[in-house]
C-alpha cells in the first residue's frame, strides 16, 4: 500500500510535465485531483492507471465491463418493464406531487434560508462572544494573578503619599517576596522589581526628612512643654504656679502648635481646667520618631538613625543652653531660658521611656552632666548682675521649681542645690548692698538727740519696735526721755528685717533647722561686722559732726550691743531653735562689733573734744607784757569750763570708764595747752603779770577739776592733770628758788615735776622782759640779779643732769 502510493507520486511527476503541454491532459489532472481528494482508495487507483502504460488496456476492460452491465441492465429492464411502465406512471404521478413538494421545499428552503441567516449572524456572533469570552477568560486569569501585585502597589503608593513610610515599607516587602515572584514573566513585574530599591530610598529620604521636620517643629514648642511640666510641678510641691506663666502669656499671640495646628491660646481654653494632667505627647506627635526608627530598623540602618538624632539633639541642646543676652534684666528672660531647656529633657525623657532604645539613660546622663554645667555657669554669670532683691528671690523659686521638675523625671540635681547657695551669697550681697543705703538714710536722718515721748502711745510704739527695759523710765512722768535716738529702734528693726529676708532666701533650700541659723546667723554677722560696723565707721569720721553728735553715736552703739541678745533670740526663733544656748550654736558678734565702733567713737570724741578745746583756747590772747593782772579768769576759760561743764553732764548715759576718760584726757590737754602757751618759742618775753594772769587761768580750772564733772574718781585725781602747771607757777610765784635747788633729785621734792629745762625758758623769758623795764613797778631791784643767779644755777643742773 505504501508503495502503491509513492508510485503516483513518482508518475505524478513524470505527468507533471504532459499535463503542462495538453490541455486535455489538465482536466484530466484536475479530475483526477478531486477524486482524490474525494476518496482516498480510488483516488490513488485511478492516478496509477493514468499515469502508467496500461490506460488502453484500463479502458478496454472498463469498456468490456460496462457493455456487460449494459447487457445486464437490459435483461433486468426486460423483466421488469411492467414493473418499470408502472413506476414510469407513478413517476409521472409523483412528478406534480414532486413539483408541489419542490415548491414547498423551495418555500421550506428560502424560509430556512431566511432563518439561517439569523441563526448565522448569531452563530457568528456567539462566535465572536466566545472568543471575547476566551479572551476575558484568560485577561481574568491574567488579572487574578496581577491584581495583587497591582493592587499591593497602589496601597504602596498611597501610604507613600500619605506619608506612612512605615506600613508602605511593610507592603513593599510583601510586594516583593509574595507577590512579584507570581507575575515574574510579565514585564512590569520586572520594572516593579528594578523600582524596589528606589522606593527603599525614597521611604528612607522621605522618613529623615519627617524627622527633620520633628526636630525642627519641637525647637519651637519645648518652651511651652517645659511650662507645662514646671505647672505641674508647682502644683505638685505646692509652690505659685505663677512662677511658670509667662509675663505676656494672656496678651501676646503665640505661633500655633507645628504639630496639631491649634493656637496655644485656643489650648488654654480648651483644657484650662485640666492643664496639669498635660504631658509631652499631648503636645507632640511623636509618630515620625518611632516611624523613622522603624523604618531605619528595617532597612538595617538603625544605628545611623540613632547617631543622627542623638547628634542633632545634642546640637539643639546647646542651642538651647545659649542664654538670651539680656537674661539677667527680668525674670522673664529666666523663665524662657529654663522653660527651653527643660522641654527639651522633658522630650528626651519621654523618648527614653518609649523610643525602643533611641535614647539611652547612660546617653541621657552624659547631655544632662553637659548641659547641667552650663545651665549652672549661666545662671550664676547673668544674676551676678542682678541687683534686686525681689528678682533674685523669684529667681531662687524658679531655679528650685526647676529642680524639682528635672528629679520628677529622675534627673540628678545637686549641681542646681549649690548654685541656689551660690546665688544666696550674692543675694545676701545685694541685701547688705541695699541696707548699705538703708542705714545710711538712717544715719542721715536721725538728729541725735535721745527719743521723747509725750504719750503712752507714743512710748509703746517704741518699745514695740525696740523692747528697751528701764524700770525708772517706765515709772517716769511724761514726758519720758530715752537715753538713745531714733536711730537705735530704726537700725533693730532694720536689721531683723534683713533676717527675715535672709531666711526667706533659705525656705525651700533643704536645709535643717540648725543649717537654716547657721546661714542667717552667718549673714547677720557680716551685716553687722561689715556693713553696719562700715556704715558706723562713715559715720562718725565724717566730717562736721558735733561731738554731742558722737556722744550720742556711742551711747546708741552701747544699746545696740545690749539687743545683740535680743536679735540672737529672734533668729532662734525664726528658725524654729528656740534654745539659743545649746553648744555649738553660733553667735552673733555684734557685741565685739559695737564694742570696737564704740571704741572708735570714743576715739573720736577724745579728738572732737581736744578740737573744741583748741576752739577755745585759739581764743586767748594773752598780753605777754601785762603790766597788772586783771584779777579774774581770762573769758575763754570760762567759757572753755562752762562747755565742758555741760558736755560733761551729757556724759551721764555713757559708761562711766568713757566719761572717766574723757574728763580726763580734757583736763590733761588744757593743762598740756596751757604749758605749752608758757613755753612756746613764739613768746620771747614775758612779764610777771602775765604770769599771775595765767595763774589765774590755771586756778580757774583748778576749781573746775575740784567739782569732779565726772563721777568715779578718786579724790584730787584730776588736779594732779594741772600739777606740773601748779608747781611751775608755784615756783614762779613766790620765788622760792631755795627749796627748789635745796630738794632737787629728792622724791618729795615741792616741786618735783618742775623740770630744770621748762624753768630756764621761762626765767629766760621773764629776763626778755625784765630788760623793757617791767619790773621797775615793782620796786625791787635785784629782780634781775635774782633771774641771772637762777638762770646760771638752773643751766648747771641741765648740764649736771646729761652729763649724770
């Protein structure tokens, strides 16, 4: 069969080419084609007779075979021609009923025709439908398999544009891992996957600059959570919350919160009732820190994410440790400093308990120890120039506010208790500085005359201020008379005012009862050993003061000492140490103080005294060469005596020991100035009168020293002031030159405190005036003999004396 069919093959191509030159020979071969392809037996059958050599032979047996067919029909038609008549009539017959049924199939036909066509357009269409079906099938396969990964980036590309880096991350790597590993033929999935890496770095360029714009956004409202959070810490320790308002809080508008978009005022409306439940994250949207940290930790860069945020927030923190330049002038200024820098520890607090390790404690220790330093050098440097005492009071509230607000977050805040120490020295020094000026107004306006009073009133209004205790005065009749003047109740309260602000300063420092009155005690003492005692000093040196003036400053320094005592129980009592005496317990030394004042003013009033004196004594004008004594004092002795005589009775309130003294030093200058008028070198000559007139001088004051204006002293101690005078005029007067050579050297000489130099000056001077004839009224003419005969007598016991 195989062979039988690649032999027409091989006759057909030997056909090919006689079917090319006859036409005949094509129908043939087209014939011969469609029976082949009609049937594929005879097909072949027939194209092997065609093409071989026997197609004669073919055709005389084929024309044998149908003459024998012929034959057999013609036999068959004989035998049945009846047969064939009869169905040639029937034939006939059904040829109309033929027509009629080829009309009605014709009919049948067109009307299935026309019906086809529907059928055919719809079959085409159901065709078309199929295909489209087929076609949505496969798309909806397709589209099955990329929807996910179509869909998971369109909910990457919105989280990326609502800026939720964190859970567009998550989607990315689903994205990647789930999804694209599905769709790996189709080419977007590849662009998808090349797009990967750029999307990492814009989530992470996207993220860092949301933190930037956290870092940017807390620089401006870590002032407002540092006043929230020393709100609540004034509320807590119960200290004025108004130490953490703002001076123009209700009346300057605030920028609104970067973070909610709220104005601080609409804020303070909305939760003024409930402020002091406020934290940090009421204020901040922390979301881009722990968004960013996520994200970094992801893509396996945390550690640069925690180096770039501790480094930026270490530069904020000194940026936020820079004081305003003019810090130190309100407390304003204060309130902005520290409000900047707690927020900003407030804020790391907050990260360090929520941030997953962002922030560490040891981290946070380090900035704290740096910024502490700062915090502590500033403060110290801008309210050392502070000079107002109510401002540095504030200033000590708030520092110690501000303490407390930091150990709430667990903050070590020793450096801040030594500071607030600091600060109190030179808030004392700002106090003695004002009561610097405060005495000196005292000093200034007292008039130094002692207090007198006209009615009880009047006299229990002192004695409040000052608790003087005097039975003889409280028993006195008004009008009353206290021995010091106002001075002495003004400075007392002066100074237990200064007390009370001193312990002021120390409230709310920690300290013990007994570490409270060692402070004010040790303030107190410098206000009295060196402000007072400085003020005091000024005073008495300064110029154009009387001596009652002094008198009177002593006897006020002498009360003063005495409320030592009193001031010391008043600090014993502000403490709360009501016993002042137990051992160890410091002392005010204000006696010693008072003492060594007192000890100046005597001083100064031995000198104004000796100044006075001068004034009288720059009065006298004796007339060397008097011819007759007047008979009396010379006027300036006596008036010299009545000062002293009304001086010396001013004298009865101070110490015996000072009146003592100055009587005494007033006695031996005269005396002293006296003698020195006998032997000043400006007198060259002189007369016996005139001796005589100062003689008289001499007796006058004699008297004066006789009456004992002082009492205390033994009997003749101030006479023996004018005993030299007494002796050389003695000598002088009666001559008795005898008994002065006879009892020379001898303890109970007459005139032991003549001494052999004065007497020469003043022989001398009585020789001077012996030679304008003087003495010639006195009718004695060997006065002159006699002055020579001494004269040579005294120079020999000089001479006897050096050379001995």
């Amino acid at each position: 069969m195989e062979v039988t069919r690649e032999e027409p093959s091989e006759l057909s191509s030997k056909s090919q080419e006689n079917v090319e030159e006859d036409p005949v020979a094509l129908r043939h071969e087209l014939l011969l084609r469609e029976i082949e392809a009609i049937d594929e037996y005879w097909g072949p059958t027939l194209r092997t007779i065609y093409d071989g050599d026997e197609h004669g032979k073919f055709m005389e047996r084929l024309d044998t075979r149908i003459r024998n067919h012929d034959r057999d029909i013609e036999r068959m038609c004989n035998h049945h021609y009846q047969g064939f008549i009869d169905s040639i009539r029937e034939l006939l017959q059904v040829r109309s009923q033929a027509h009629k049924l080829k009309t009605e199939v014709v009919r049948i036909d067109e009307e299935a025709q026309e019906s086809a066509k529907q059928l055919l357009a719809k079959s085409e269409e159901m065709i078309k439908t199929r295909k489209v079906q087929s076609n949505i099938s496969a798309a909806v396969d397709a589209l099955t398999l990329c929807l996910p990964v179509l869909t998971t980036y369109s909910k990457l590309q919105s989280q990326m544009k609502d800026k939720r880096y964190y859970p567009a991350l998550k989607t990315l790597e689903q994205l990647e891992h789930t999804y694209l590993p599905r769709v790996a033929s189709y080419r977007f999935a590849q662009q998808m996957r090349d797009n990967i890496p750029r999307v990492r770095e814009d989530i992470k360029q996207a993220s860092m600059s949301d933190i930037k714009d956290f870092l940017e956004a807390i620089r401006w409202v870590s002032t407002r959570i540092g006043q929230v959070a020393m709100k609540r810490a004034a509320l807590q320790y119960n200290m004025d919350p108004k130490l953490a308002v703002t001076r123009n809080e209700r009346h300057a508008t605030l920028p609104p919160n970067p973070f909610t978009g709220e104005t601080y005022e609409a804020q303070a409306e909305a939760q003024s009732d409930e402020e002091e439940e406020l934290c940090a994250q009421d204020l901040i949207d922390f979301t881009p820190v722990y968004r960013c940290l996520h994200i970094y930790t992801v893509l396996g860069a945390r550690d640069q994410f925690e180096t770039y945020y501790r480094e930026q927030r270490r530069e904020q923190a000194r940026l936020a440790l820079q004081p305003p330049t003019n810090m130190h002038e309100n407390l304003e200024g204060y309130r902005q400093y520290l409000y900047g820098v707690l927020g900003f520890f407030v804020i790391e607090d907050h990260v360090l308990n929520i941030g997953n390790g962002l922030v560490t404690r040891s981290y946070l220790g380090e900035v704290w120890e740096m910024a502490s330093g700062k915090v502590v050098n500033n403060i110290r440097n801008h309210s050392s120039y502070c000079t107002d005492t109510y401002l540095m009071l504030n200033i000590k509230n708030l520092i110690m506010l501000f303490a407390h607000t930091l150990q709430n977050y667990g903050y070590t805040v020793t450096p801040l208790h030594e500071l607030l120490l600091e600060v109190k020295d030179h808030y004392n020094e700002v106090l003695m500085q004002k009561w610097v000026q405060v005495f000196r107004d005292i000093f200034e306006k007292d008039n130094y005359h002692p207090v007198q009073v006209e009615t009880p009133e009047e006299f229990s209004r002192i004695t409040e201020i000052f608790p003087y205790r005097d039975r003889n005065l409280e028993q006195a009749q008004f009008p009353k008379r206290f021995p010091f003047s106002m001075m002495v109740p003004k400075v007392f309260q002066e100074v237990k005012v200064y007390i009370s602000a001193c312990l002021e300063f120390s409230e709310d420092l920690n300290l013990s009862q007994t570490e409270k009155e060692d402070m004010v005690r040790k303030s107190t003492n410098l206000l009295l050993t060196r402000t007072l005692s400085g003020c005091l000093a000024t005073l008495i040196k300064r110029p154009g003061l009387r001596l009652l003036q002094l008198i009177q400053i002593t006897i006020n320094t002498l009360h003063l000492e005495h409320a030592n005592v009193l001031l010391e129980h008043y600090v014993a009592k502000l403490t709360g140490i009501e016993d002042s005496s137990k051992p160890g317990l410091g002392r005010l030394q204000g006696k010693a103080m008072f003492k060594d004042i007192r000890g100046e003013a005597e001083e100064q009033i031995y000198i104004a005294l000796r100044l006075k004196i001068d004034e009288f004594l720059d009065l006298a004008s004796y007339d060397w060469m008097l011819a007759e004594p007047r008979g009396m004092s010379s006027s300036y002795v006596l008036d010299l005596i009545a000062f002293l005589t009304s001086t010396f009775t001013a004298f009865t309130n101070l110490p015996v020991r000072v009146a003592q003294t100055a009587c005494m030093s007033a006695c031996q200058y005269v005396a002293k100035c006296l003698m020195a008028m006998l032997l000043s070198e400006d007198v060259k000559q002189m007369s016996l009168a005139a001796l005589e007139q100062v003689n008289l001088d001499v007796i006058q004051c004699e008297q004066f020293a006789a009456t004992e204006p002082v009492e205390g002293f033994e009997e003749g101690a101030l006479l023996m002031c004018f005993a030299d005078l007494r002796q050389l005029l003695d000598l002088f007067m009666t001559e008795d030159w005898s008994t002065y050579f006879h009892d020379y050297g001898s303890e109970n000489s007459k005139y032991l405190r003549v001494s052999p130099h004065n007497a020469i000056i003043v022989v001398e001077k009585l020789r001077e005036g012996e030679k304008r004839g003087m003495f010639s009224i006195l009718k004695r003419s060997d006065k002159k003999k006699l002055l020579e005969t001494v004269l040579k007598q005294l120079k020999q016991l000089t001479q006897h004396q050096h050379a001995s």
